[in-house]
C-alpha cells in the first residue's frame, strides 16, 4: 500500500491526519506545498482547494475527517471512533464542530496577525522540507498572501475582533466534553484530534497562550501536539481585543 499525503506545513487539519496515521503506525510520503499556491494544485488533483488530501494506491481522498474514516477502514486499531453508538454520535458531532467551527476560527484569527506582522510567518517554515524564504522576500510577498488568504478563509477586520472574544465560549465548550468523556480518553479519539490540532495551532500565539493554556482543553492540546511550528511574541495582538485570561483558580 502506497500512502502519499498532501499537507501545508502547520495546517491544523493537516496535523490532525499526520498524528493520526503515527497513532495507527501507516506508512506514509509526505507531500508539502507552498502556501497560497497549494490551492491551484489541490484544485486540479483532487478537485477541492483545500489541504489536507491523501492518495491511497491511486484513490483520492480530501478532508480531514473523509481521510479519518479511511484511514480507520485501512487499519481498524486503534479506533477512532467508539463502537458504541451513543458514544460514537458524541464524538462525530464534537469532531464536526472542530472541522466545521474551531478550524475556521483559528484561520481567521491567524491571517489578520500576520497581515500586520508579516515576520512573524517564517517561525511557521520550521520543520518544512521546502527552502526557508529570506525574511525580506516574505515581507514583500506578504501583501499578496495574506491578502488570498483573507479572502478563502472570509476573515476581515470584522471578524477578528469577534473571533477573539469569542474564544472563552469555544474553550468552555471543548472544557464541558472532557470533563463528560467525549474528549480526553487515554486513547485519542477523531474529535480529539480534530480540536486538539486547532488549539495548539492557536497556542503558538504568544497573546492567545495564557487564554487555553491552564485549561483542561490546553492539557488536551498539548499531550497530543507537544510540539507545533511557528511561535508569535506576546503584543502582536491589540490587548483590547483580548478576552481576560482565566484566573489560576479555573484551572485547579
């Protein structure tokens, strides 16, 4: 079996497939492409924009949670999903809300950060197997980027402010599915994966940190992402957008 998988380096969703094909013990060939022109070749080999894809033996698949289900037909332990269908429903409707609402949060969060701190994207290439960009040219590219990706991801300075603020809501909710079992068995479920992948992208953040950090949901975060490219100093993010951070005694 020839597994071949399509990812941008530091893509959440991407991260969620990469962690669980180790999980399973898959083989695999990573594929990395540039950011924004990974959109073009996606469009043209899988028919969708979007990251990650996987070839399997020449069957294509794309979506997170479309590789997850394959990935558990390929390879049934350990289990993505529990057996038991009161358990599995609590975990598809946690692992659609991390797909389909935390994901493309965290995007808008990320693109308005680096449209005004363009710098702070080359600590996002560590890791990659593509040539690192000298600092000057991703300056100068960075109009061009952030400005794509702005668009793709519907994020403006709208909606950053919103996102922001909406954050302690989404974290009390991934908080409220740990502490019920949905989240945080010993053995990584598709929700944990899929939710656990967007907060840590989010914790590189110097500015969000402290928000997930001493959280249950931050633990989640880091155990199953102990280490994520890409590190932005505290004070990029205006404090006026910013929700209070937790007090100690909420983590205890």
């Amino acid at each position: 079996m020839t597994v071949k998988l399509y990812v941008v380096h530091g893509s959440h969703p991407c991260a969620t497939v990469q962690r669980a094909l180790e999980l399973k013990g898959i083989p695999y060939k990573l594929v990395e492409l540039p950011p924004p022109m990974h959109m073009a070749a996606m469009k043209l080999r899988f028919g969708q924009r979007t990251v990650p894809a996987m070839s399997i033996d020449g069957e294509k698949i794309s979506g997170s949670r479309a590789i997850l289900r394959r990935l558990d037909q390929l390879q049934p332990e350990p289990a993505l999903l529990p057996a038991d269908p009161a358990a599995r429903a609590r975990v598809e409707e946690a692992e659609a809300w991390g797909d389909e609402v935390l994901q493309a949060l965290v995007r808008r969060v990320l693109w308005p950060t680096f449209r005004a701190h363009p710098e702070a994207m080359a600590t996002y290439s560590e890791g990659s197997k593509l040539p690192a960009m000298p600092l000057p040219v991703l300056k100068a590219m960075a109009p061009l980027v952030t400005g794509i990706e702005l668009r793709a991801n519907q994020a403006s300075e709208a909606t950053y402010p919103q996102d922001l603020r909406r954050l302690p809501e989404l974290l009390d909710r991934v908080d409220a599915w740990i502490a019920d079992g949905t989240l945080g068995g010993e053995q990584p479920n598709a929700a944990d994966l899929q939710i656990a992948s967007s907060l840590r992208l989010l914790m590189t953040l110097g500015d969000v940190r402290p928000l997930i950090a001493p959280r249950p949901a931050g633990e989640l975060a880091m155990r199953l992402f102990p280490t994520f490219p890409g590190d932005v100093p505290t004070g990029m993010i205006p404090a006026d957008l910013l929700p209070a951070a937790p007090a100690a005694s909420a983590a205890a």
